[in-house]
C-alpha cells in the first residue's frame, strides 16, 4: 500500500528452537503508524517469543524485521517501549521509582525525571500515589504504574505482552477501556497479545489470529467498529460475530 | 506491648530461678552457681589481663575469618548461580560437602597450621564459606527473570542490572545470609578453641569446664552470650530496614 507509513514490518519471520522446535513459521505481517494490533492465540503459540523479537529482546531464526523503518538488533527504548506482565514492577522501589527506572539508566536528571514521572502518574490516572510501593497497590493500579513506565520515555511503538493476564475480568476490561483512552491521547503503535477473545475485538483495529505450534497466522481481521469505543458495543451482532470468527479459527487448529 | 511484658516477665522468672534454686540447694550449685555469684565473678574475670588477651584474640580471629569467607564465599555462590557450567558440576558435589559436619576436619588443620591463631582463621572462614556460599547462589536465583528482561528491555548495561536489580533483589536475602554465617562463624572459632588453643575465650571456657569452675564458666557463656546477641540483631536491625519494601 503506497502512501501508508508502516511502524512495524515482519517478513518470513522463523523461529526454530535448539535446532528442531519449530516455534514461529513464516510470519508475516506489518503494522501502520499509530494503529493498534492484537495478537491473539493459545498459549505456547509463540506469540510472547514475537513480541520479544519485535522489541530486540531476542533473535529469530529466519526473517526480517523492521521498526519505524530500521531492524531491531537489540533492545531500543527510544523506539519500542514494552509493558510486562503484573508482576514485573520493582518491590522496592515507589510507584514513581519504577516509572523513573528507565530514564535513570539513560542519566536524565533528577528533576526532569519526577516532572515527566509525574505527568505519566496522572495520564494514568494514579495522581497522588507516587510514593507508594507496589504491595501497597491494586493489580490494577500496578499495571497502570507499569503502562506509565512504558511511556516514560515516549516510544513511537508499544508492545504489550497480556499485561492484564493477572486481572480479575471486572478490572481487566476497565483497565482495557482506560489503556483506550491513553492511546487516543498519545497515537502510538501498539501490538498488545492477549488471548481473551472479548478483549482482542474490543482493543484492535486489526486482530491477527495465531495457530498453535508452530505459530502461523492464520487470519487477520479488520474490526469496523467506530471509537471511542464502548461496553454496549460488545452486545452488538458485528462484536458477535467478530469474535466467533476468531474462536472458529483458533478451535480449528490442533 | 503485652508481649514484651510478658517476654520480660519470662526472663524474670528465669533469672529469679537461676538465683533461688542453688541458693536453697534445689539445683545443686556445683552445677549451677547462683546468678549473683556468676555476675561477681564476670565482674572479677573481666578486670584480668589474660581474659583481656582472651578476648582480643577471639575477636581478631572471628573477625578475619569472617572478613576472609564472606567475600570468598559470595564470589564463589555467584558464579556457581550464573555461570550454568559451573553450577551443573559443583552444586551437587558442594551440597554433598556441605552435609559433612565440618569439625571432623578439625584435626586437618592442626596438622597443617599448628595449634596457632592462623588454624582457628582457617578452620572458621572454612566453614563459613560454605554457608556464605549456599545462600549468595540462593540469593542469586530468587532474582526474578521478569526483572531482568525489564531492565534489558529498557536498555540496561551489565553494571546498571548488576547494581540496579540484581543487588537490592537480593539485600534482604544477603543480610540474612551474613547473619546466619555469623553465627556459623562464632561456632567455627568456639569449637577450634575449645578443641585445642592456648588462649581465646573458648581455651578459657573449656579449661574452666575442665576444672569445674563452673562460675566462671558461667561467666563467659554470659560474654559469648551478649556478643552473639548484640551481632545478631545489629544486622537483624538493618534486615528490616532494607526490606521494608517486602511486607
């Protein structure tokens, strides 16, 4: 497509595992600036193993990848920010600590690093509880924390490796209703994985469907509906469907 | 609150017992001479100059022995943690040495220093080692691989995951481990002394146990006591203030 600037391209993507596990076949697929993709699939299809390549934390066996236009040979925080899993913050350091944790690597001063600290703090919505540790806050105000650490730095790209996983369904789907809203007001690149189907429709614009090992995609789908986004939207036939489609093609392989 | 009283009820009663039942010839006081007695006799011993030398020489030699096997023993406990090699054939082979008891080694080391303050340094960081050693690659392997892939995704150098997670990942652990190889340590000196020496505290106790001279025995079970203690919950002090994060 002539004219669409792409953040992310994956060409023949293979991964072999010790020289006899296929993991990754010949994946291929390419995300547009600003647009938000999901990668669902079962689990052990592959997809953490991807997104770990897509961020440079890992090499792949075959295949190219290319991040706002250049491959990605190692870890770069400046293009590609990457969201963990609940558990992944820092104990003991404050819920603000953890936020700075990437701009004190690089040495921003002390002052820039609260300011900016800060204002991420309150995108998230968690003004006021910078000083707390992370036993001392919700599942769901640690993954707040954890996507303000993410964006600390202001990536063009955002990977998320299911980082509402954790997440009881209720806060799960607050937590996806408010990741929205942080997105609308920030236009970046998200590739989110999740293999809750329900959150898949109700997050991407496109939905890429992985097989189980190997790992292939086996669809991709465009999700028609308007934003911002709503809960009634998930009563509607096009949610429905949209989701028996994905759950057909999964159910499908092995 | 209520709890320390009791506590300090509890210790009350003990040395009340301590006190009564010799003295009313209960217990008989060839074996346990009552408090009062011991106390004065600490206050006597600890006017000596031998018992000054006594505890000079211990000192120094719990002191270097620990200053040898923690270092040792922490490098050693980490490599056998990261490095995968290493770790694959020496865990087995240090976790079946470490579950002989350590003072049959004892006559080795005479043999190889003399009865002499450098055998009691050996013998004790010896032993210590491998207590330092045990926990440091336990220490090692509680850091959670999550916290690594973190850092290396944000761009982490091998320095800043080294003193940014993996060190105070591991503080409270390390500190724990330092306490505990202490008390290793004490017990490392105490058994050499006692076992053969020409002066240290453990030479006295067992010369005084030799003779029945059971208060001043007692005595220095009291001094050994306080140095134990007052050890242990200095670092125990500093345990919780490091691991305030992990309530």
């Amino acid at each position: 497509m002539a004219g669409v600037i792409h953040a992310i391209e994956v060409e023949g993507l293979s991964h072999v595992y010790g020289g006899a596990v296929s993991a990754l076949e010949n994946i291929s697929f390419s995300v547009a600036a600003g647009r938000f993709t999901v990668i669902v699939g079962p689990s052990g299809c592959g997809k953490t193993s991807l997104l770990m390549m897509l961020a440079g934390l890992r090499a792949q066996s075959q295949g190219t990848i290319l991040c706002q236009g250049r491959p990605i040979p190692g870890p770069d925080p400046q293009r590609v920010g990457v969201i963990f899993q609940e558990a992944s913050l820092y104990p003991w350091l404050t819920a603000v600590e953890n936020i700075e944790f990437p701009l004190s690597l690089r040495g921003t001063p002390k002052n820039e690093r609260r300011k900016r600290a800060g204002a991420m703090l309150e995108l998230v919505g968690l003004a006021g509880f910078g000083e707390r540790y992370p036993h001392e806050l919700s599942g769901g105000m640690k993954q707040r924390v954890s996507i303000a650490r993410g964006l600390v730095q202001d990536p063009p790209v955002l990977l998320m490796d299911e980082p509402f996983a954790a997440l009881d369904e209720q806060t799960r789907m607050t937590m996806g209703h408010e990741l929205l809203r942080i997105w609308s007001t920030t236009s970046k690149t998200v590739v989110f994985i999740t293999h809750s189907l329900t959150e898949a429709v109700y997050l991407a614009d496109e939905v890429l469907v992985m097989s189980a090992r190997p790992g292939r995609i086996i669809d991709r789908i465009a999700v028609p509906l308007p934003r911002p986004r709503s809960y009634d939207m998930m009563a509607t036939d096009v949610f429905g469907r949209l989701r028996d489609r994905i759950w057909q093609q999964i159910r499908k392989t092995p | 609150m209520k709890i320390v009283a009791v506590r300090l009820a509890l210790l009350a009663l003990v040395l009340a017992a301590w006190e009564l039942l010799p003295r009313h010839g209960i217990v008989n006081p060839l074996l346990l001479p009552p408090l009062s007695d011991v106390l004065r006799a600490l206050g006597d011993q600890l006017l000596r100059p031998q018992v000054h030398e006594a505890i000079a020489v211990t000192a120094a030699e719990v002191m270097l022995a620990f200053a040898i096997a923690v270092p040792l023993g922490a490098a050693l406990g980490v490599l056998i943690a990261e490095s995968e090699y290493l770790g694959q054939v020496f865990k087995p082979l240090l976790f079946y040495v470490f579950s002989i008891p350590k003072s049959i080694f004892l006559p080795m080391f005479i043999l190889v220093f003399g009865i002499s303050f450098a055998q009691k340094v050996a013998y004790a960081s010896f032993t210590t080692t491998f207590v330092v050693l045990m926990s440091a690659a336990t220490a090692v392997e509680s850091v959670k691989q999550d916290y690594l892939l973190v850092a290396r995704s944000y761009g982490a150098t091998r320095t800043q995951v080294l003193l940014r997670v993996y060190v105070p990942s591991m503080m409270p652990l390390l500190l724990e481990a330092l306490r505990i190889s202490m008390i290793f340590n004490f017990t490392g000196v105490m058994i050499a002394e006692m076992y053969a020496s020409r002066t240290g505290i453990g030479h006295l106790i067992a010369g005084w146990g030799e003779n029945f001279q059971m208060t001043q025995l007692f005595a220095g079970v009291i001094v050994l006591a306080a140095v134990a203690i007052l050890f242990n919950e200095a670092v125990r002090w500093m345990e919780t203030r490091v691991s305030a994060w992990r309530a």
